[in-house]
C-alpha cells in the first residue's frame, strides 16, 4: 500500500529493487563478468582508457579502470530509469517534499540559483530570499574585511572562530582548508566543533579576545555541543575583555534558522543569517553556513563557488545518465557496493589543501545513505551505503594503500587531481600527478608472477611480491582548485549520493540514526553530575562505566 507521504511526493511507482528487471539482469551479468580482468578488458579494447570517459563541466572522469563493460553501463543507466531517477530528480528541483520522514523539500540547489530563477516551495518562490541573505553576508563579510566592523574596545576583527558541529562545521572547515590560497592572510580561521573542551581551548588559546569574532552556526541553536561551546565563548570573551555584557554583539553573530534562541543568547537578530528547513545541515556549505568561507574568501569568490556548483546542478538535471557525472559516479558505485559486494570507497585527492575532502564526503555520504529502511518503511534486503574514507595523496601510499594493492577486500578508489597547482615548486607537481597515475595503473593491471620472476626474485618470495590487480578505480582529473572548482567537485559527489539513494530507495535526507545516542547522552550527563549517588538503570556495563568515573570524579 502506498503510504501518503510517497504520494505526497509523486514518486514514480517503482518496484522493488531486487525486483526491477535491471536489477536481474545485472545480476546475471555480474555472474558472467566477475572474473574478467582489466587486463583482458584494455588488452581486447586499445581504444579503452579514451572511449571510457567524460568530461563535462570542466570535470574529465576516466572510468576505463572498472570492471565494467558497454553492457555494465547499459545495464547501469537501465537501472536508474527503471528506479526513477529523472522523475527524483525534477521532484527534487521542483521543490517537492521528497524528505518524506521530516516533511520537507531538499533544495540545495535552490542554494545557488542564480537570481531571476524561480523554485517554489508551497508556492512561494525561494530564490529571492536566498539571494537576500547571499547580500546580508556580502555587506557583513565587506564591512568585516575592510577593518570596518570593530570590536567593542575599537580594534577591527583579526580572528574568526566558527563554532558548530556536523553540518555546521565541516563544510566551513573542509572549505577553507581547501581555499586557503584565496583566503585573506591577515586573518586568522579557527574551527570548534567538539564538546570536548580542548577543541576549545585550543583554538582560542593564542587569540586576542578584542579582535576575534564568534560565528555560532547552528540551524537549531539547540545542539549541545554548539551552545555549550558558545557559552564557553562568551564567558571566555566577558572574562577577556571585562565583562561588558553588550559586547557580546560586536563579537558574536549567529548562522540559524532558530531567531528566538539567537536572540536569547544576546545576539542582535539583525546580525543573524538566516536559512531554511529545506536545506539539510551536510548540503548547507554554501547557504549562511558558509558565512566562515566568505570571510576568509571574500564575497566575489564565494559568488564563484556558487557558479561552480550550479554548474554541476544543470548537468545533473539535463544530461542523459550515460554522459552524466554524478549519475555515472552514483552507479558504479551501486555496481561494487550490490554486485561485487565491497564495503567500503576510498577517496583519494591528491592536492593537499583537499586534506579535509574525505572527512567532508563520510557526513556526505554516510549520514544520507546509511539506512536500512526504504522510503516506505521496509527493510531493504540489498547493501546501501557503503564507508566512504580516504586521506590525501600521496601520504596513504605509505600507509593504508597495501591494503587496497594487496589485502582481500575490493575497494574502489576515486583520486583526484588537478592539472595546476598555486604552489609550483620545482619538480613537485610531476611527482605528484606521476604517483596518480602509477597508483591506478599499478591497481587496475597488478604485477603477474610471471613478471615477478622475471625479476629474479627467488621462487618462495614470488606470492609475496604478486599483485593481483584488477582493482578498480576512477580518476578525476580538472584544471585548477579554485573556488568554481571546488563548488563542482561538491556538487557532484551531493548528486551521486543523490543518484545511489534513488536506487536504494532511501531517504537521503534525514538522520534519525543520530538521535538515540543524543537522547542518552542527556539523560546520563546528570547521572555524572549528580552530587548524591544517582538511581542508575542502565544497563550493567553502562551502569558499571558511570560508577567508575563518578569514583574518579572524586
Ligand atoms: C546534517 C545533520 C547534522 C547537523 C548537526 C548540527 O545533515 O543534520 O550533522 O548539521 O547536528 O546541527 P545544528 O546546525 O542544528 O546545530
């Protein structure tokens, strides 16, 4: 029976996965395909490595290194018609509420519509208001970088302190190590996300309390850790600068959907940006949340990452699934995580201000696509979302990499590169793109024992030294990180997470997983609190663990 809400949402009636023809005759072509080798696959094709890509929007994707025939993708693409995935996506642009779990519609791409764009949401249109932030952060960040905006003792902000956490931080922190090189030098960004009171200290410990400014983002302004660190913030400035209460407005701003509660902080609601419920906290890097990158950016380069992304959002929604980069990136993953049964996809940049990409795409992914329940509520007897890790290149190669070369597990790999750095120096930059290309090559077409004893290594060393190969990878490859770059590469991995929640049929929207470790949490932080021996009813472990460190409190 089709619930209200997946009527609400005009979804496209769709069978079941493993029921959906696609679905079958993939699996019937895995069986065939599964021990053919990318050795065989580029030996049979020389043509492979330039037919098996795409490049769209200044993004060039060589996914010759799958394990994937012209059958695969056909079957691929088959698959994400047959499971909707154009009508998921005009829902999506139009504004439908497609998170059916909180009643909501999922507009990030709302986010960087240019102006004169029209997306409606119970009839009203958005993009003005989107725009009307975009200009209330543009005059703030100006009269912020300008040395304009002074503290309460006169002296212009030198410090940026953002303080949030999931959503609220690690896009903001993810984008300024990744745009570094753009960013104003005169100033100093820190980042505080954990209720671990280190994090804290730590980022404040060598400021000066009249030159920094508190950014608290949280679309709640309830979530524990960023209040008590604002809280902690406040004291910390009053204790600082002497204990004016009113300047708490000239050193904190807040980024929220919630005005009462920043206003109940003694916030001044006019220094407060707004977004909306529609934009759900790991797509929100570029709505007010992104107010921390403005700043250290500047208004033109923000307004270029948003081209970057809009980009990405136009392809997306037009481009036939076989020529489409999110689509194609969303179902080969599909492909391993259902057919080859992988667990787990490695993301590799190689270019060091990315450092902070994985940790970025693991809320990504992991937070919208791990779910066992499809959007009618039964569970799904398929894999879903696979562990999204990774670290930059080329230090994992000396780490984790021997896994991926020669451990038991497949694991698909996505490097990432640029053809430009701004940091030219001497042969860097060869080395660099030479160990992208070594590392896929040395994946995808492994070392035979034949060559290895070519080699003249002894007989009982031969396994040890082999490499199977045959392991996948994709390789994106774009001119420069920039701003307009960095907006597309997000872009792209928002809409492939889009594309396999569509086949999965999950809602990629919500994070319920999230909320019963919260719950607890408030309940036992009395527990520990507690000045009489508190009625404990845990558990035993739970009970036993609590006991111990109230003994240690002392
Ligand atoms: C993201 C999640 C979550 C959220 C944080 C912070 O999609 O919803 O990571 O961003 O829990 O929430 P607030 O912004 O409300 O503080």
């Amino acid at each position: 029976m089709a619930t209200p809400a997946a009527e609400e949402i005009k979804n496209p009636h769709v069978e079941p996965l493993t029921q959906r023809n696609a679905w079958k005759a993939l699996q019937a072509h895995s069986e065939k395909i599964r021990d053919l080798h990318l050795r065989t696959l580029f030996a049979d094709d020389p043509k492979r490595g330039e037919r098996m890509t795409l490049e769209a929007a200044g993004l060039f994707l060589d996914y010759s290194k799958n394990r994937i025939t012209d059958e695969t993708l056909r079957l691929l693409v088959e698959l994400a018609q047959e499971s909707g995935l154009k009508q998921r996506i005009e829902a999506m642009y139009r504004g439908d509420k497609i998170n059916i779990t909180e009643k909501r519609a999922v507009l990030h791409i709302a986010l960087r519509a240019p102006k004169g764009a029209s997306i409606l949401v119970d009839g009203e249109n958005v993009v003005p208001q989107v725009h009307e932030v975009l200009d209330k952060m543009t005059a703030f960040a100006n009269r912020i970088r300008s040395g304009q905006w002074t503290g309460h003792s006169g002296k212009p902000i030198k410090n940026v302190v953002n303080i949030g956490i999931g959503g609220s931080d690690l896009g903001p922190v993810m984008a300024y190590e990744a745009l570094r090189h753009f960013s104003d030098r005169d100033m100093t960004f820190r980042f505080v996300s954990n209720v671990d009171g280190t994090d804290f200290a730590e980022a404040v410990h060598d400021l000066d309390a009249e030159e920094t400014l508190f950014i608290v983002s949280s679309k709640t302004f309830t979530t524990l850790e960023t209040m008590t660190n604002a809280h902690t913030a406040r004291t910390w400035l009053l204790e600082k600068i002497g204990g004016h209460q009113s300047s708490v407005a000239k050193h904190f701003v807040a980024v929220s959907t919630n005005a009462a509660e920043v206003s109940k902080f003694g916030i001044d609601t006019a220094n407060m940006f707004g977004f909306w419920d529609w934009v759900g906290g790991r797509y929100s890097m570029d709505s007010a949340i992104g107010l921390s990158t403005m700043l250290a950016i500047g208004p033109e380069n923000f307004q270029k990452m948003l081209e970057g992304f809009h980009e990405i959002d136009e392809h997306f929604r037009t481009a036939p699934f076989e020529r489409n980069l999110p689509a194609l990136l969303g179902l080969l993953t599909v492909w391993y995580i259902n057919f080859f049964d992988a667990h787990t996809v490695a993301i590799l940049p190689y270019d060091q201000y990315l450092k902070r990409f994985p940790a970025y795409l693991q809320q990504l992914t992991m937070e919208s696509n791990g779910k066992h329940v499809t959007l009618d509520g039964n569970r799904v007897n398929y894999a879903t979302c696979p562990i999204y890790w990774g670290e930059p290149g080329t230090n994992g190669q000396h780490s984790f990499y021997q896994l991926i070369h020669q451990g038991t597990r497949l694991i698909p790999c996505d490097f990432i590169t640029f053809y430009r750095t701004v940091n030219n120096l001497g042969r860097h930059h060869d080395m660099l793109i030479a160990n992208v290309f070594a590392q896929t090559e040395a994946l995808a077409f492994g070392k035979t024992p034949e060559q290895v004893k070519a080699e003249g290594t002894p007989d009982w060393l031969v396994p040890h030294r082999v490499f199977e190969g045959n392991r996948p990878s994709n390789t994106i490859l774009a001119d420069e990180l920039t701003p307009k770059m960095l907006g597309k590469l997000v872009a792209l991995y928002e809409h492939s997470v889009f594309t396999q929640g569509t086949i999965w049929q999950v809602n990629s929207f919500d994070q319920w997983g999230v909320e019963l470790g919260k719950a607890l949490a408030q309940r036992i932080i009395p527990e520990l609190e507690s000045k009489t021996e508190p009625e404990l009813k845990h558990d035993s472990s739970t009970n036993n663990l609590i006991r111990r460190y109230r003994k240690s409190k002392g």
